[in-house]
C-alpha cells in the first residue's frame, strides 16, 4: 500500500538526505532515512552545475532504501527563495489569492514574470482591520532544473517547500511550539544557514544566510594544502586517529575560528529581527544542520547571545523500530536530519 507521505528529499551542496514516514496509531514512523555525499560542485550556491551526477546520485539513495514511493517533497533556499511578512487589509481567501500577485510586486525584487508567488496567512486579526501573511516567491528558473532534475530519477515531485518552513514543521512534530515565547530554528548547513523565528506559534522571520559548514572545509583545505574530500575527512575524523599529532589541535584551532564567524552572522540576523519585532526577546534556539557539530558552535552562541541553545532532534517523536535502525547511528545523524523529516512530514496536495 502506497504511503500517505511523500518521501522527503533534502538536496543540498554536500548531500542529499531522504526520509520517509508513515501514519500509525502510535504516531508517525520512520520507515527509512540516509544520506549520500555529491562530489563537490555538484551544487554551488544553489545553481546544479552537474545534473547528471545529482541524478545518479538520487536513483542510488532511492533504490538502496528500497523505497517505492515515487511521490516526493523537495525544498528550496537561498538566493532563489524571497520570503518576506506582509500586513494586508483583512479580507477572504479568495480576494487574497486575487490580489497576492499585485501585494508581491511592490515586495520582490525580481521580475513577476520570473517568479512562483505563495502565501501562507500567519495572523488572520492581527489588530486595526488588518492581517499577516508570509509572502514566499522563489526564481521559476531555479524550481525547473530542480524538478527536472527530480523527474529524470523518475520520480514525482508532488510539493515544492522552503527549507525554513520545513525545519519548522520537524520541530512542530518533535517539540511543544510555545504559545507565549519566541524560539529561534536554526539550520547551519554546508552552504547556507537557514533561521526561522517561531513567536506565538507561528513563523515571524525568516532569513537565509549564504554560508555554512563548507567555510570549515575550505580553510582546512588551505591550511593543509590538502583536497577538498581530505579536508571534509578531517573535518569529521574521529579525535584518537588525529590526536597523534598536532593535527588535531590546529583542526579545532580552525574550527573555533570558523565557528565565530557562523556565530556572528546568527547574531547579526537575530540583532536584526529584535530591532524590528514586538515580542523580540528569544526565549531559547534549536539548532540543527551538519555544521552544528563544529566545536564550540553551540557553547559559542550561547555565550554570545546569553540564551539556551538545544538540539533539533527531528527523531524526537517519531517511532523507530530497534530491528530496523541503529539508534547510535540515527542520533549522529540527527543534526542532519531536520529538514527531510521536515519534508518527510507533506502529503502529496499539500498546500
């Protein structure tokens, strides 16, 4: 029997990431999640610069699961993807879908012409007769080669979301939303750091960062004189094999470096959003993503912006069969994870 859910597909710079859930009495379960590596420049800035790869790549992942489903969700960020909050004049979802293509040319800075326009209604009464809507646009050019892409690994692609929506659905599932505070999401992945700010339960910024994980690679690459898969390896060795040397100290020397500058641009983000917002005090952030395993990342934002930072375990509340998973290997892949458990969490006609 065909699952409900589509299969959630993360295509990133460094990897893709599939999950793959269903509905049972218990609540969602986990019937498959891995991650395979893209060579690098398979993906650069969000432009496929090596489709036939990225294909091979995905039939690979889809066929070792011995996943059926074809339906699946993909996500978009960075440049390609605008998504901005918006006070409009009350009025029905009719007359919103009406008037959103007007309201989204005043607000994006790309031709209409070029762009998919969606909305999402955030604040139905958010006081003097007016409303908040979450105004998402993203490049027509960009959502093409990523769906061609998709279909030439023969599968469908039934939902087209945004990684900082789907980092939010994850947490959804896995946490409680608090009602009366707001939390930052934070996804440090290897090109780009995606942050949604969640206040009164719902979405209230997003902002997505074109930096991430790979700075680390790079400058141990530099450091080095080493290729980039060495760097990557080192990046991820375990202590005791480079602990030999002084390897390893320059490797965490490198790593707290780069974590500043991650840091920095988080804050610069949050500093902006408090500027701006009403309820703006964060009250505590979830961080996840390949690159929140840096050393001293999570102990370095704590410290900066004097709040709690947790874990976005986007396994939290799903059922996971012991037979099925190692429970060691899942909870090292979490960090990863949240935005294809995100993905992973659409059915096919989604809105």
């Amino acid at each position: 029997m065909a699952s409900k859910h589509a299969i959630g597909l993360d295509i990133g710079t460094s990897s893709i990431k599939l999950a793959h859930l269903k509905e049972t009495s218990k609540g969602l379960q986990l019937l498959a999640f891995d991650t395979v590596m893209l060579p690098p420049d398979t993906i650069k800035d969000g432009v496929i610069l090596n489709a036939p790869v990225l294909v091979q790549r995905l039939t690979e992942l889809i066929a070792a699961n011995k996943v059926r489903e074809r339906k699946v969700a993909v996500a978009l960020s960075g440049h390609s993807v605008i998504i901005k909050k918006i006070a409009l004049p009350e009025m029905t979802r009719s007359e919103l879908d009406d008037q959103i293509q007007w309201e989204a040319e005043q607000y994006i800075p790309f031709d209409i012409k070029d762009v998919n326009v969606d909305y999402q209604v955030v604040n139905e009464h958010a006081g003097q007769g007016q409303m908040d809507v979450l105004l998402v646009a993203a490049k027509k050019a960009v959502i093409t080669e990523l769906l061609e892409v998709v279909r030439a690994a023969k599968l469908d692609p039934c939902v087209v979301d945004v990684d900082c929506f789907a980092l939010y659905n994850a947490f959804e599932t896995n946490f409680t939303v608090p009602q009366h505070d707001t939390i930052a999401l934070v996804n440090v992945g290897a090109s780009t750091i995606n942050i949604n700010v969640v206040s009164g339960g719902n979405t209230s910024f997003t902002r997505d960062i074109t930096i991430g994980g790979n700075l680390l690679t790079d400058e141990i690459a530099k450091q080095f004189a080493v290729p980039w898969e060495e760097a990557e390896h080192m990046k991820t060795t375990s202590e005791t094999t480079l602990s030999m040397s002084g390897v390893l100290r320059e490797v965490q020397r490198i790593s707290q470096r780069v974590s500043e500058v991650l840091i920095n641009e988080i804050q610069r983000s949050l500093d902006f959003f408090a500027a701006t917002a009403m309820h703006a005090e964060i009250s505590a952030i979830y961080l996840c993503g390949g690159a929140a395993l840096q050393v001293g990342l999570i102990e370095g934002i704590e410290r900066r912006l004097g709040t709690t930072v947790r874990a976005l375990n986007p396994f939290n509340n799903i059922v996971v069969d012991p037979k099925k998973f190692d429970a060691q290997l899942l909870q090292r892949m979490a960090p990863t994870a949240a935005v294809a458990m995100g993905l992973a969490m659409r059915r096919p006609g989604d809105r």
